[in-house]
C-alpha cells in the first residue's frame, strides 16, 4: 500500500522449545496507515505480544519484514535496533515498567534524554493531568497514575509510534477512559501512529483499525 507507514511483509516467529518448536507467526502481513490507531486483537496465545516485540525492535523475526517509514527495521543490527527504538518509537508496557527508585519525573526524563525534538516533560504531564504527582515514585502512586506516567515517558520523546501492549488490563474503568482520552489526544492532537493490543472492546471500538490475530495468522485485518 503506497500510503502505508508500518508494512509487515510474511513476518514468521518461531521458538525453539524443550518438547518442539513453537510457531508463534506465520506469514503475517498487514500495513498502517501514517496517523493510524490500530489495534491488535485475539485470543491468549495468538501472537500478539510476539508480534508486538518484533514491531517494536524488542525481537526479530524468524523471516519476513517490517518497513516503518523509510526504514526496514528487520534489516537492522542490534545497535541499529536500539537507536531506531529509542528515536522513533514509544512504548507503554501492560505493567508500566517505571524504575522504582526514580521519581515520576525522572521517570518521563528518562524518555526526554534520548534525542533532540523532544517534547516538554511538564507540558506533557500538564496534559496529563499528573503535574501533582511528579515528585511521587512509582510505590506511591495508582496502577493507573503510574500508566499515565508511563505515557509520558513515552510521549516526551516525541515518537513517531506508540505501542502498547495491554495497556489497561490492569486498570479500572475509570482509569482505562482517561487512558483512552489521552491515547486518542496522542493519535489525534500529537499526531502519533498507536498500535495498542487490547482485550478491551471501549479500546479496540475506538480504533480506525483492527487487526485479528489466531493461532499465529491475521484472522482479519479491518
Ligand atoms: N520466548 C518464547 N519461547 C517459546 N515460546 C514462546 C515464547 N514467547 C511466546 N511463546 C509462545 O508463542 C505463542 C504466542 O505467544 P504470545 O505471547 O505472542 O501470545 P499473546 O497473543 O500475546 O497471548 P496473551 O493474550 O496471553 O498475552 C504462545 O504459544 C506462546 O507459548
Ligand atoms: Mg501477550
């Protein structure tokens, strides 16, 4: 597709195991569109996370590729990885992943220090609607106060993506809305591509995209 900003090409994953190989992917192919909230839905066990990883230079593939932007990332090195993760792409973990002995701050200027064009950390927490809680560290603050941190790291260093995997499963409902509200603020005023994997039907039904995954295939892409 000629509009397409991320383009996975026969993409396949396959873990070595005690008892056999694994196939965790096999010839997925999907593109997304530049300024897209897509999602990634399916069943435990379908490949999300493994496709996930892969899309976000955290893993590379058994074959197949990935294009993002002009750059296909699967042809990259290991030091080449890290540099177009840190440059291009944002993530938000299921579990926040913040250091636990850094402040909310220092946490987001973790994701500022990494390049240039970055965002201000205290406009973005501002946005955020965290601005009282900076000085806090991470065993002091909510499940879901420490995913809007999480976001601001991920957002301050202004990347093209932002990928979550299960963002709000372990929040509540009240704090799943505001992490819609300001996904699709991200999406939609900061113009960031979002691919974000959900079991969540409020999240995926505010999506542009939906990718469907089953036993390592795209079952739909839609
Ligand atoms: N490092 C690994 N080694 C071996 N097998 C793996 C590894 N990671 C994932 N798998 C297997 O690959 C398949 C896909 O796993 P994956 O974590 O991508 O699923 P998922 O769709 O994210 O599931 P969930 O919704 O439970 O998070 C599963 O059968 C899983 O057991
Ligand atoms: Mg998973």
């Amino acid at each position: 597709m000629k509009d397409s900003f991320i383009q996975v090409k026969h993409l396949t994953k396959v873990f070595p195991g005690g008892d056999g190989e694994v196939r965790a992917l096999g010839d997925v192919s999907f593109c997304v569109k530049k300024g897209s909230f897509a999602t990634i839905l399916g069943p435990s066990g379908s490949g999300k996370t493994t496709l996930f990883n892969i899309l976000a230079c955290l893993d590379v593939p058994s074959s197949g590729s990935v294009r993002i932007g002009e750059t296909e990332t699967t042809a990259l090195n290991d030091r080449q990885r890290t540099l177009f993760r840190r440059n291009v792409i944002g993530i938000v973990f299921q579990f926040y992943n913040l250091l636990a002995d850094m402040t909310a701050i220092e946490n987001i200027r973790l994701g500022s220090k990494v390049k240039g064009d970055c965002l201000d950390e205290n406009d973005v927490a501002k946005r955020l609607g965290i601005t009282h809680l900076l000085n806090r560290f991470p065993h002091q603050l909510s499940g879901g106060q420490q995913q809007k941190v999480a976001i601001a790291r991920a957002l301050v260093k202004n990347p093209d993506i932002i990928l979550c995997d299960e963002p709000t499963s372990a929040l509540d409902s009240s704090s799943t809305s505001d992490f819609l509200d300001i996904i699709k603020a991200s999406n939609k005023e900061f113009g960031k591509t979002v691919l974000l994997i959900t079991h969540n039907a409020d999240v995926a039904n505010c999506a542009n995209q939906k990718i469907v995954l089953k036993d390592g295939q795209i079952e739909a892409c839609i």
